[in-house]
C-alpha cells in the first residue's frame, strides 16, 4: 500500500466535505466574473470523481483500453449544477472517494503500471488516474476558498 497516495486522498476528502454544508449565499459565491460559482464546483468535482474512477477501475481490469473525456461545461448546464440537489452530490462524492481510497489501497501500487489511452490526453497509467483526483481536488478547492474570501 502506499500511504502517500492514501494520506492525500483522506487529506482532500476531509478538506472539502465541509464546504457541502455552506449557506445558499455562500454556495453562490465565485472567484471571478464569469467563473462557477462554489455549488456547481462542487457538484463539478462530484462529477469529475466519479469519471475518475470509472478511469481507475478500467485501468486496472482492462489496461490499453480507451477511456474518453468529458464535456465539463456541458455537463455543468445540462445536469443543472445549480439546481442539483447538494445533498445528493455529497453523499456520491464521500461514498465514491471512500470507494477510491479502498481501490487506492489495494491496486495503487500493483498496478500502478497499468495503463490506459485517454482519447484526447493519450496514455495515462493508473497512478496518473489517481494522482489526479488529489490534483484535481486541490485545485478546485483553492478557487472555493478563493470564492469565500471575496
């Protein structure tokens, strides 16, 4: 197992749960003009987890295949983010990180070497996959806090 990977993932978890139970004003806030505002980051990053993982898992139990990209913009207007029940993108985002932290566990360093093509990034090896759900939470939860200081 390894524990770096681990920590991170539980670091990320626990620093971004908090900001699910934000006031409706506060869910409203933004970094900047034109920018998600925090609800529809969140509801992003539940989103972009759960690709993430589906990555992994196939990564894993398929290497070479293909994995596709997704229209995040898209998916932010056509599933409603800022309508989408909040609640429900928690409980996916901490059932599906614990879901990650488990595979992370087992897999991270086992097959870690695996790899699978992105269709637009080209080859990722699943511990890019996993090195970038950290990144990628990191990320976002700088333009959150960012957001909240404003």
């Amino acid at each position: 197992m390894d524990n770096t990977i681990i920590q991170k993932l539980e670091k990320t978890l626990q620093d971004t749960l908090h900001y699910f139970e934000l006031s409706e004003q506060d869910l409203l806030r933004t970094y900047g003009n034109g920018k998600w505002n925090i609800k529809q980051i969140l509801c992003h990053l539940t989103d972009a987890e759960t690709v993430l993982y589906d990555r992994i898992r196939r990564t894993i139990s398929n290497p070479g295949n293909t994995v596709m990209g997704f229209e995040q913009n898209l998916w932010a207007e056509k599933l409603e983010y800022n309508s989408f029940p909040l609640e429900l993108n928690k409980d996916l985002f901490l059932a599906n990180r614990r879901a990650m932290i488990y595979t992370a566990s087992k897999y991270y360093k086992k097959y870690g070497h695996n790899e699978s093509i992105h269709n637009e990034a080209g080859p990722r090896s699943l511990k890019e996959f996993f090195d970038k759900v950290v990144w990628h939470n990191d990320k976002h939860l700088a333009q959150i806090e960012l957001a909240l200081s404003k």
